[in-house]
C-alpha cells in the first residue's frame, strides 16, 4: 500500500471471490488497499454476481475526474499529505466522492 502511494500508483478494484473462506483480516486487508488508493472492494456470494460486479467498476472508471491543485505550501519535504475531496450540487442530498488517501509530496506523479 505504500509503495502505491509514494509512487502514485493506479486505482485498484479487489474482488474477493473466496467470500466465505476470507477472514476478516484478508477482507479488511482488501478494502484497505482499495480505499487508499480511491478504490473499492467487493465480496460477492457467488460468481454470477461478478458480471454486475465488473460493469460497475466500468462505469466507476467511465465516470472519473482528474483534480489538481497547486500547494499553498512550498516546502520540499517528501512526507505523507492526506487529501479530502467533496462534491456538492443543487437537488442532491449526499453525493459520494472516491479519491486516494493522500499522497507523498514531491514525488513526481505518474
């Protein structure tokens, strides 16, 4: 996971086929990887809900955005910067933004 964030790596989907033979530390181990980098985990109970499964992540990657920004702080430290993104529009209650945990200043991105 860290080496994913220091080198700003891709977006990971896991898909955990063995739902009943996963232990939680194999689950968490999952979702976690998969957040970090603005991912997502499923668990499916069967394989016939993979194919539902694979179009979300399709429309998932259809539907991304690419945010930059310049820092405020110029600093040329290589530590760990967490980010926080939020949407808002009118006529919406919540809408649900996914985005990597952060990511290692000065690293040049990939």
């Amino acid at each position: 996971m860290r080496r994913l964030q220091r080198e700003n790596g891709p977006t990971l989907y896991a898909i955990g086929l063995l739902g009943d033979e996963l232990q939680k530390a194999d689950i968490g181990a999952l979702q976690s990887l998969a957040a970090s980098t603005g991912g997502v985990a499923f668990f499916p109970k069967g394989l016939n809900e993979v194919d539902d499964i694979a179009r979300t992540v399709a429309r998932d990657i259809h539907s991304q955005y690419t945010i930059a920004y310049k820092p405020t702080n110029h600093s040329h430290d290589t530590g760990y910067r967490t980010i926080e993104v939020r949407a808002q529009a009118a006529g919406y209650r919540k809408l649900v933004v996914r985005t990597r945990s952060g990511y290692y200043a000065g690293q040049a991105d990939h």
